[in-house]
C-alpha cells in the first residue's frame, strides 16, 4: 500500500519530511508541495517529482492526496490540519500541535469527526534508547520512580532568530526554548512519568534580541505518583551542551544523554542510554548492548579501579578540561 502526501510549508522542516518521506519511509510518497511562497513550493516539489500547489486546497482537490505533512509555522498548525481532517485526510503535524489549548482541541474535534488519523512529532519516543527506558519503567526494573531531571543546555545564535520573522514571536512560535527545543524531552518525561500534577516555573530571555519568548527556563515539578521532576532548558548556552534525561528509582536509575549521538560501545556515559539496577547495568548506545555485573559481583572484571564510589565510565571517558595524570 502507498500513502501519499502533501506536505505544507516548504521551509527547514518541510525540506527534512521530504527527503524523510522519499527515501526512508517505504510505502510513503510525495506528490504535492504547499507553500504560499510560489517559488518555494516549486523549488521542493521540483526536487523530488512532486507537483506544488499556492494553497493546500487545490492540493486537496487531488483525490491521490491521502495525508497531509503540516510543517507551517507552529501557531498555524491547526488551521492546516483541520482543514486536511475535514478533508477527509490523514495528518502528520510537525511539534508542537499549536501554540494554545484552543487550536490544538480544535484539531481534535475536527479528528474524531472525520475518523482519520491525526499525530505530532514526537520522533524521539522511537529511539532505542527512549525504548529501553520506557521499558524498563514500566517493567519495574527501576522499581518505585522518586526522580526524574530533564536539562537541555543548547545554543541558538541570533541569526537563528532572525532568519524567519515568525521565529521567537508569540504568535507564531507560542514559547521558545521550551515550546520549540526541550519539548521533546518534557514528552519523553511526561510518557515515562505522566503527566504532572504540580508545576513551579521561572523563565528569562537572557541572551538574544528581538525575540518575545524565553530563550532559559527552569520548572519544578510534582508527578501523580510522588515523584518529583527538575526541567532546565536553553538556548543560551554556548557553544551548545548535549540533552540529558534522568530517571531515578529506588531500584534503579536510567540516563538518556544526547540522543542524537550513535555511536559504538565504550562510551558509557557520553552515549545514548545507561541503566544501572541492583542487578547491573543495562547499556543501550545506537545498535549496541552490553551488560556489566553490579558491584561486588565476583563475575565483574573493573579495568578501571579507583577510590571511592565514583561513577563507573567507558573507555576513553574523560571529563571536559580534566587533567591526566601520567
């Protein structure tokens, strides 16, 4: 069966679903390019055999349009995908579903009266390291979750911000390091945790200009079942840090860090995902598993000895600007 799409907005994103639909996604063709910017829409379509359209409804009136790829400005979205869903079409809305309450309910009313399937990128729930902690959560292999801390330390630089007029406006953009960046990791930690009950939050736009959203933020959390929850996200952190995701329980503790490294085995914690139980450790990094004995476990060979309860690295492992002793 082949699913075709249309996808809406031929700028960054739209670039990135085109070449994801045209040669990762079997069964997936693009046949029309949306864009209010003729020549954008013509210049995308062009590359990858696909017809461009000024509006998504005369796309629509191509009965082969079996879903929509909205990849318009975020505060947008829900004008373009309810008018896919009442098309009879399904969609695939880039993050976030909109930038209020109020249009992301609209594309779910206008989901259930068509039937169809309405979803938004949240690419990150399929890694295989966010897979293996989901599964070890809900297994109990962490037993009673106490913790968990989310700290996004990017960098944008101004020109970011200016590229686009829409960027860093509330209109449009509805937030900024969080809404656009670290809201991946808040739907990693609200599938893992649910969703929180109780939420203190400070945020600050602190290193660029022009922009009406926040560029730090840091938020306390509290989780239905007790836990408690750390957020720190940025995009004034130069020269950017990597994302890290931390779940503790009181049987073991989970770490996602920087997800979009795949690398092969030996970096422990620089890699992608460290479990570590009362019965070892479980380690995830791109295709490559591994699993140490715990400490004390006579099967446990450390090449690494050392003083102290340290945490136990990969080779090669070395703290930035740490010192080497010879």
């Amino acid at each position: 069966m082949t699913v075709r799409f249309a996808i809406v907005g031929a700028g960054a994103i739209g670039r990135l679903h085109a070449s994801v639909i045209t040669t990762a996604v079997p069964g997936a063709e693009l046949v029309a390019v949306v864009d209010r910017t003729p020549a954008k829409a013509a210049e995308l379509a062009r590359g990858y055999g696909a017809e461009a359209y000024p509006t998504l409804a005369a796309a629509l009136d191509r009965p082969d349009v079996d879903a929509v790829a909205v990849c318009t400005p975020s505060g947008v979205h829900a004008d373009s995908a309810v008018a896919a869903l009442d098309a009879g079409r399904h969609v695939l809305i880039e993050k976030p579903i909109d930038v209020t309450l109020a249009a992301a309910r609209r594309i779910i009313a206008a989901q259930r009266r068509a039937g169809t399937v309405a979803g938004v990128v949240s690419q990150h729930r399929f890694d295989p390291a966010s897979q293996a902690v989901y599964r070890a959560v809900r297994a109990g292999q962490l037993g009673r979750i106490s913790s968990a801390v989310v700290s996004m330390a990017w960098w944008r630089s101004q020109e970011y911000y200016d590229s686009a007029g829409w960027r860093g406006t509330v209109a449009l953009d509805g937030g900024g390091a969080v809404m656009n960046q670290a809201i991946h990791w808040v739907d990693l930690l609200v599938w893992l945790l649910g969703a929180p009950v109780e939420v203190t939050a400070s945020t600050a736009r602190l290193a660029h200009d022009g922009i009406e959203v926040e560029d730090t933020a840091v938020a306390t959390l509290r989780f239905a079942g007790g836990a408690l929850g750390v957020l720190h996200a940025t995009t004034a952190a130069y020269p950017g840090l990597t994302a890290r995701l931390q779940v503790h329980g009181d049987r073991g503790s989970a770490v996602i860090d920087d997800d979009r490294k795949r690398n092969a085995f030996g970096l422990l914690m620089s890699l992608n995902m460290l479990i570590e139980t009362q019965g070892g450790f479980d380690y995830t990094g791109g295709d490559c598993c591994a699993w140490m004995p715990a400490a004390g476990d006579p099967r446990r060979r450390d090449p690494y000895p050392r003083r102290g309860p340290r945490p136990i690295r990969g080779r090669g492992y070395r703290p930035a600007g740490a010192a080497v002793k010879r």
